[in-house]
C-alpha cells in the first residue's frame, strides 16, 4: 500500500497550508504537553511528560502542522491519538485542534486519517469517549453506546483499590 497515498492531502485555511504527519517517533513530548496546556484541553491538564512518552510508546500520533510548504517542522496545531489492539477495537484519544484554527477541517482529516490508517490492523470496532463533542463524531459513523448492540462498563482504579482488587 503506498503510504503517501493514505497521509491527508495539505490543507488549505485562511491561516496557511496545515500538513499532516505521523510523529509518534519523532514528536517531543514536551511540545504536546505545552500545545495541549495551551489549547486547554483540561483532561490533559495534568499529564506529565513521562505519561506522554508512555503513551507514544503504546499508540500513534498524528499531528497537524502550519507550514509554508508542507514542510515538517511548523506550528503544531492539531493532535489525535491512536491506539489499537491490532485484533478487535482500536480507539481515538486526544482529538484537538488549535482554537485560531478551528472550523477549517483540522479534526475531520484527523480522525478520517485514523480510521484508515494502516497500523489499526484488522479490528472490528473504533471506540472513544467525549464529553463535549458527541456532535462531531456521527458524521463518521459513531453512535451512542446505548444504541448499539452492548453497553459501554468502565470502572476507576481508585475503585478498584477502594475494593482490593488492586
Ligand atoms: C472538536 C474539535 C476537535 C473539532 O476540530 P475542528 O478542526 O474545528 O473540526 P473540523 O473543522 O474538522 O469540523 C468542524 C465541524 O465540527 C463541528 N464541531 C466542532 N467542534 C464541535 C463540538 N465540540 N461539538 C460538536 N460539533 C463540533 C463544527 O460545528 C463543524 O461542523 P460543520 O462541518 O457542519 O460546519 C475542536 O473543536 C476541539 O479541539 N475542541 C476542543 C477539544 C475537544 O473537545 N476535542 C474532542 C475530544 S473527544
């Protein structure tokens, strides 16, 4: 499969050209940390550089970039993060795009790019969790866990340890 073919095509916003990469390997986590405290995406708020890398280290990051010439190196200005566990559900994290950017078609070429990108594997399913966006995601197809065929359980781990079973 040819790899150029399945990155977005730049994009053009009244801001620049936005180019798209994959910068699992490449990205410093200290630059997501400030992009996300800056864009004030508050279930990041406390995340620390040592839980970013360990993030990278188990799931994909694809970024957008303002950039004269589509060239890798510009101002951050959109994240998604991808994980997968290659056989059933893979799942969106980190869905965000810079304010002054916002409306311009950052988010969808994203998540579109996610739901194709080739280190998913063969799963069945794509999940994710929102609190604010539930409006942004029919448009690719999700639905509400309540209306499909099993219900979404979850539980804390201070619950757990509240139980002893941690
Ligand atoms: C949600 C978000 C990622 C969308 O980014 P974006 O780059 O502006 O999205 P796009 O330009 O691709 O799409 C814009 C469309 O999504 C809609 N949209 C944007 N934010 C939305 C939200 N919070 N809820 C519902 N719809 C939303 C817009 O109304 C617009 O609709 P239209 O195409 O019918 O005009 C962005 O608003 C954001 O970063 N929000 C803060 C973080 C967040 O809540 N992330 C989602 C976590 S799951």
């Amino acid at each position: 499969m040819d790899r150029d073919f399945l990155v977005p095509e730049p994009l053009a916003t009244p801001q620049g050209t936005v180019a798209f990469f994959d910068e699992t390997w490449s990205v410093d986590p200290r630059e997501l940390q400030i992009f996300f405290q800056a864009e004030q995406v508050y279930w990041t708020a406390d995340r620390t550089i040592e839980q970013w890398r360990r993030l990278l280290a188990c799931s994909r990051l694809l970024t957008a970039r303002l950039v004269p010439e589509g060239h890798r190196g510009g101002r951050l200005v959109g994240a998604t993060r991808l994980w997968s566990d290659h056989a059933y559900e893979a799942k969106l994290y980190d869905v965000v795009t810079a304010q002054d950017i916002m409306g311009f078609g950052v988010a969808s070429e994203l998540v579109k790019w996610a739901l194709r990108h080739p280190w998913v594997g063969e799963v069945h399913r794509f999940v994710l969790e929102t609190r604010d966006a539930a409006e942004f995601y029919p448009r690719f197809g999700f639905r509400m866990g309540h209306e499909m065929e099993s219900l979404h359980m979850r539980v804390k781990t201070s619950e757990l340890q509240a139980r002893g079973l941690r």
